[in-house]
C-alpha cells in the first residue's frame, strides 16, 4: 500500500492516552506492540478571560463545574445540560467501536448492537455547539465562554463547531484526564514509527510525493517523488489536505465533483504564528499550570489574527525537557499567510521580532512579568514555516466552514472520487484536532481494508450507501 507519509504534527494542548473506545492514540501503540509512560495532567488549559474571567479546566469533571458556576451561578442549570448533552454524544461514541462509517457491513452491525447510541450520533450529527448552548444558557459571557471552549476545538465559534467535535474535547479532558507522554509529544510519533518498522514495515523520510500516478482508467496506482523516484501500489492514501491533494498532487486531473461540493462549503481556515522559548524558571510563578489561553479584554478578537494567544509549558510536567533552572515556553496565535508574502528577507525577519516582542509584552503584563529579561532562547515561526514544514496550502490549520454549517453533514470521509485514492487527516470526517484526525486514519484503514479484501464487504450494499452518503452531503 502506497502511503503518502502520517507523520502527525502535534502540539500539547490536548493529549489522549488512556482507556475507552476513543483511546485511539493508545489503540494504535498497542497494536504495535508499545506503551508510552505518562504523566497526568492535573489541567488541560487555564483560560485567562475578558473582566477578569479565570477558569481551569481541571481533570476532575465536578471540580471543574463547580469553578465555572462559581462565575455563573445564575446558570448552573443551563450549564449542567448542556455539559449533560456533551456527555450524552461522548458516551455513544465511546461505546461503539470504531471503524468505517463508508462501511455498510460494520454500519449495520453497530446499528444492531447499539440502535440508541446510533441514533443518538445522527440526530447529532447535523448539530452545532452554540444553537445547543443556546437553548439553555442566557449569559452573553458564558456564551462566549463556550464559544473559547469551541475555538480550541475548531478555531471558529460555537454556532460554527459541528456538536459532535465539540463533545469529543469537552469530555475526553475529564474521562481519565489528560496524560502527558514522558520526554514530549515527538515521542508518539517516534513510537509509531519504530512499532510499525518492528512488525516489517518500511517508512520513507524526507520522500517528497511531488504527483499521484493515475493509469489509464484513471485509477490511482502510486506516487512519484520530487527526486524521480516512483513507488506503485493498490492503494493511494493521501494525508495532505483536500485542497493539496486534488490541487497539487493531481494538478491538471478534473476535481470530482465531490470536492468541488467539499470546496464550497469549507475554506481554508487561517495559519499560524508560533514562538518557542527557552526561558529562566524563576520567571514563573509557583504552581503556574501547564496550558494557557488568553484573550484579554475583548471577546470579539477571539478569532481574528493575534486576538487570542495559546500557551504551552510542557516543563512543568517533564522538567527532564530543557536544562536545570530553565523552562520551555510554545506560544501560538492566529496568524494569516496573507500578512508574511510578498517582504524581503530582511522585512520579514523584522516583521518577527515585532510580532513576537508585542506578544511577550503582553504576556508580561498578563501572566509572566520579567518575561522579556527571562528569554535565553527564542524561534519564531510564522505561516510560511507551517506551509513549508507540513506541505500546507497557505500554512491552514484546516477546514472552516463558510457559512454555519449543519454540523458535521459537509464533511467528506475517506474515498474519494479517484478510484483507488483515499484522503486521511483533518480535511475528511470528523476535522481538526488529534484525536479527530486518528479517527479519521481508523476509518480510513478500514475501509481500504474492507475494499482491498481484508473484510468482508458487500458491494451492492457499498454502492447503495456511498450514494446515500453523497447525497446526505449535498443537503450541507
Ligand atoms: C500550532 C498548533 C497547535 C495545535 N494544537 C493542538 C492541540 O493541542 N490538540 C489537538 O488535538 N490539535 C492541535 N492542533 C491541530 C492538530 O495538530 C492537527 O489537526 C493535526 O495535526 C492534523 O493532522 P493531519 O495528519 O491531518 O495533518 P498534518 O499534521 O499536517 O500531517 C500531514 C503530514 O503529511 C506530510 N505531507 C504533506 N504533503 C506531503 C507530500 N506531498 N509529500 C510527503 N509528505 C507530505 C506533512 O509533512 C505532514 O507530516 C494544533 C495545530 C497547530 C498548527
């Protein structure tokens, strides 16, 4: 099987290795034969609010409400339902397992084992996040509280967060908390990577898929490299985006009609900047929490460039990541390509420093004062990192709806209308975020497996609901 490289870039904010039916991180470990240690974290993210709005999410579900009803006692209720309904989805979710839902065999199968749970999912499943906050929280400021929750998820609002994403985030945090793999993210994927060559596979660094190879029929059949090389295979799997997938790697071939529907509904959502530090401790304040997120006076900035900044110190849970005495510091913030091309090399480097020295002001005045003076080690990357580091169009951080969505309806799952091609990643059913993403990759294998006779499958049933699914999608 061709593949075209899942090497998952990750960042700390929300990490998931433990138990359940979602636990898709830890599944993949085990199936290769390996088991990360892990650190919990006691809290996912403290956000930093406009008139003085501080909240930690903490591991322990209770606790948490209880800090949020704390601001918001007038809506403890509201707050409890629609947390309530949050949980309703999670609970479905995890208790299926999860496979393809382009596979009509598994489908059924689950449909059978589990009807309320299914119904559950697809009543959902056209739903977003604000119109249900909305039927039982009044608060403008905790209505915008549940739209920060949602950025985090989707990087738009909560009457643009599909339900069903929202509620993955909103309660995987608190069942069995967060856990922080030992010596850093990286070392997920270094795992993976090592169980996988363990079990005999072959994994190709620095392999930059310049075109997917289609024969005469039209058929996916293998990749070719920006050195010449070519590979063939029976499969073609695909984990750049949708837009550098039928636009870069198939350029020249007509877009099927399906990612033109895909095209319309979604835009690329905006990049980002990001800024790594290496920083004196002393510069924290004790008990400083690992996750931060802060929007400081004005919630209407919470989407535009640099309005809101996210915060990652993950040598407060591993010290062993950076010298004795000193801490690692990620910042990133919404940032557009649009702002980074067309300036010379000098500009640019100016125009870094100047974006990143108002941050650190910023943070100094909010969290960290002596931030500046405490700064051995600083690296700033802006879109153009994103774009060329991960191969992204622009740098996106992925999908974004146009217009409100019905949910997650729009959204295209794993074939696609190139015979033989597959897309995995954040561009296809369910979106961004990582455990969205493994869940895509799931879906993905199963359905190539299904397709390439490692399961059952049945055809005449596959047609029928690949049809169904189509149509479904055109109703976005
Ligand atoms: C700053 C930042 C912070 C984030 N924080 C979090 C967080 O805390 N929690 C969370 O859940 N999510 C977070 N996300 C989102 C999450 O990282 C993404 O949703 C997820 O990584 C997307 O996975 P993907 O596999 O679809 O794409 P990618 O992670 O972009 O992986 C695609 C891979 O394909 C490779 N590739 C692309 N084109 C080619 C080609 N032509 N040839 C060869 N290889 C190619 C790329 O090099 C890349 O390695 C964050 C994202 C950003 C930018």
């Amino acid at each position: 099987m061709g593949i075209l490289l899942m090497l998952v870039h990750l960042s700390c904010l929300v990490l998931v290795i433990r138990s359940g039916n979602l636990n898709l991180i830890t599944q993949a470990l085990e199936a290769v034969g390996c088991k990360m240690q892990v650190i919990p974290d006691p809290t996912m993210v403290h956000f930093h609010l406009p008139n003085n709005l501080s909240v930690r999410v903490h591991r322990e579900y209770e606790k948490f409400i209880q800090e949020l009803t704390s601001y918001f006692p007038h809506e403890k209720e509201g707050i409890l339902k629609f947390f309530g309904e949050c949980w309703k989805i999670f609970n479905a979710l995890n208790s299926l397992e999860l496979k393809s839902l382009e596979e009509p065999l598994y489908l059924f199968g689950q449909f059978f084992q589990k009807p309320v749970e299914c119904l559950t999912l697809a009543y959902y499943l056209p739903q977003n996040a604000g119109d249900i906050a909305r039927k039982y929280i009044k608060d403008p400021q905790l209505l915008s509280y549940i739209d920060v929750e949602c950025f985090l998820v989707s990087t738009v609002n909560a009457l643009q967060t599909p339900m069903i994403n929202a509620s993955m985030v909103l309660c995987d945090r608190h069942f069995e908390g967060i856990n922080y793999p030992i010596g850093g993210v990286g070392g997920i994927a270094k795992s993976l990577a090592k169980g996988l060559v363990d079990k005999g596979s072959e994994i190709l660094y620095k392999a930059n898929v310049t075109n997917i190879i289609l024969d005469e029929n039209g058929k996916a059949v293998g990749v070719r490299l920006s050195d010449g090389r070519e590979f063939f295979a029976k499969t073609v799997i695909s984990n750049a985006t949708r837009w550098d997938t039928f636009g870069k790697l198939l350029k020249g071939e007509v877009i099927p009609k399906e990612e033109e529907n895909f095209q319309n509904v979604y835009v690329k959502a905006p990049s980002f900047l990001s800024i790594h530090m290496g920083i004196k401790a002393e510069v924290l304040p004790p008990d400083t929490d690992c996750h931060h997120f802060v929007l400081e006076d004005d919630w209407t900035k919470l989407e535009t460039s640099y309005g809101s900044l996210f915060l990652s110190i993950p040598t407060v849970l591993d010290s062993s990541l950076a010298p004795e005495g000193r801490h690692i510091l990620h910042i990133f913030t919404v940032s557009s390509m649009e702002d980074w091309e067309g300036i010379g090399k000098e500009e640019y480097e100016a125009k870094k420093q100047f974006v990143a020295d108002e941050i650190i002001c910023r943070l100094e005045k909010k969290l960290f004062p002596g931030l500046k003076s405490s700064i051995d080690f600083m690296e700033v990357g802006t879109p153009k990192t994103h774009r060329r580091y991960l191969a992204r169009v622009d740098g996106t951080y992925g999908p974004m709806p146009r217009k409100t969505p019905k949910g997650l309806l729009g959204m295209p799952f794993n074939t696609t209308g190139v015979n033989g091609l597959y897309c995995v990643g954040d561009s296809c059913f369910p979106g961004q975020g990582v455990i969205a993403v493994a869940f895509s990759g799931v879906m993905c294998a199963h359905r190539v497996a299904a397709d390439i006779g490692l399961e059952k499958k049945s055809p005449v049933m596959d047609t029928m609901l690949l049809r169904l699914l189509g149509w479904l999608r055109t109703l976005a």
